[in-house]
C-alpha cells in the first residue's frame, strides 16, 4: 500500500522549490502517487481604491507564480509525471496547509535554499510555518540533495512523536527494503558528570530505554532496526551521524500543531533540518 499517494508540492519560482519537485516526482513514480503543485500569491496590503487598479495591481502579483507553475508542469511532464496546479493568495503556509487538508494528501514536499548560514538555521520562515502548522507529513529537500530511501536515519527521544517517526521508517522499509538506523541521544551537558553522574547515567539510562522500546516496536511489525546510543547535542549528533553512515533520508518527529504564525517545534528538530546533508521527513500523528 502506498504511503505517500497524494503530494503536493509547494513552488515559488526558486531552483529550490524546482529541486523539490523533482524530487517528489521521482517519489510519486515509486508510490504510484499523484501531485498537485501550488503556488501562493501573497496577499497586498496597500490600499487601493479603484478597481481597475487593484486588479492591475493583483494581476502583475500574480504572474510570476502563474509563470512558475507553468514551468513546473513543465518539469513534471518532462520525468514522465502528470500534475495538477493549484493558485492561491494569502500567506503561503496557511494557503499551503489549508489545500493540502482539502485535497486530502498524505504528504507536503518543500525545498530550502540551504546555502547561507542565516537561511540555514531559520530554514526560510515559509517551510519552518508550514511544518508548525501542518497536521500531515512534511518532506523538507534543501539545497541540491536526492531523496533516498536505501538508508534511513530515524531519531527518537521516547515521545509519542518519536513512536510515529520509527513507525513511518518501518513502513518504509516494508515498501522499499530500507536499511533503518534508530538514534537516540542522551543530551547530558558535560557539567553534570562531575556534579552529579547519577543524573547523567540516568539519561542515559533513559536514552537506551528508549531504543529498547523502539526494538520492541520493530519485532512486533516483523522489522529490523540498528539501535545507535550516542550522548551530546542532539542536533548535532544526528546531523553527524547522518552524514558519516550517509543516510538517504532523516525521520524527526514535531511537537505538536499550532494557530500562531510561528514555528513551535522544538529546537533539534529546527536544527537537523536546518543543517542534514540529506532530505528530512518531519512525521506527524
């Protein structure tokens, strides 16, 4: 059964969001899936009083999305992939999040530009409002990277959220054979060994219990896992991890939905998307 039969791909003109579609295109081809690409045209906010004007106005705002989902069914229909276009105004995360409810997909493709470190670390405020929003799963592609599904990395802190991210990496390898690395890391600050290293082994301890529990997950649904305990920073980490076992893909569970124009998803998960060598699945319940 496929995972990912409805995707759709959010594009704005950037080679960034081109790279994304392909790569969800190469994606559909193997779910068998379909793709709706959209565009949003953002809202003005000056004040126009003629009618003439502010169609004028709305029209010259418009084209240059209309011109980038032209070119997208261009794409697409160059790999062999027939799409659906969709244009909406507004702010794009919530236009995005909103059709993509609507139309009923599994899945939400978007690249980022990953090439400044500033841009790096907010991850474009758009993808980081779409992944706070979202109550579907969210593919993040930066820069120039292939998804793959040879080799997943999937990161887990004993949340709920973390319990859902190693289910999508199972179902992955059930469709595709993946081999799946399961992390999970004991965020111990260096200064608590010498205060109180009963603390620190008991995060440790909770870190391997966390594993464990995957482990038990995985035996139950006939998977196989590779269990990676490591202590530090748990962005850094993972991204460290990711790029040494060079892993096709990373799974990170997000903390929660939220209204507000803002990303609340938890520092790690903001930072490994900010800097994986590899396309990152944000997962959701």
């Amino acid at each position: 059964m496929s995972m990912f039969s409805r995707i759709i791909v959010a594009v704005d003109g950037s080679e960034s969001s081109y790279h994304a579609l392909r790569q969800a295109c190469r994606l559909a081809r193997a779910e068998g899936g379909a793709i709706r690409v959209i565009a949003v045209t953002p809202p003005y906010e000056g004040e126009l009083r003629l009618v003439g004007v502010r169609q004028h106005v709305a029209e010259m705002v418009s084209e240059p999305y209309k011109k980038a989902l032209a070119k997208s069914v261009e794409i697409a229909d160059s790999l062999g992939i027939s799409v659906q276009t969709v244009l909406e105004q507004g702010e794009p995360h919530e236009q995005i999040v909103n059709a993509a409810e609507s139309l009923g997909c599994d899945l939400i493709v978007v690249g980022v530009r990953g090439c400044n470190p500033a841009e790096k670390l907010l991850m474009g405020s758009m993808t980081a409002r779409v992944i706070g929003c979202s109550h579907i799963d969210v593919l993040v592609v930066p820069g120039d990277k292939q998804i793959a599904t040879d080799s997943i990395l999937v990161a887990v802190d004993g949340s709920e959220f973390g319990k859902v991210a190693a289910k999508r990496a199972f179902d992955l390898q059930k469709s595709y054979g993946s081999r799946v690395l399961v992390i999970s890391v004991a965020d111990v600050p260096e200064h608590l060994y010498g205060l109180d290293a009963g603390v620190a082994q008991g995060m440790i301890d909770r870190a391997r219990k966390n594993l464990e529990d995957v482990g038990k997950e995985a035996d139950s649904v006939a998977a196989k896992a590779e269990m990676l305990l490591h202590e530090g920073d748990p962005a850094r980490i993972i991204t460290e991890i990711a790029t040494k076992m060079t892993v096709g893909m990373v799974i990170v569970g997000s903390h929660g939905h939220t209204r507000f124009k803002r990303l609340l998803m938890g520092s790690v998960t903001e930072r490994v998307i900010g800097n994986a060598p590899c396309p990152i699945l944000i997962t959701r319940n």
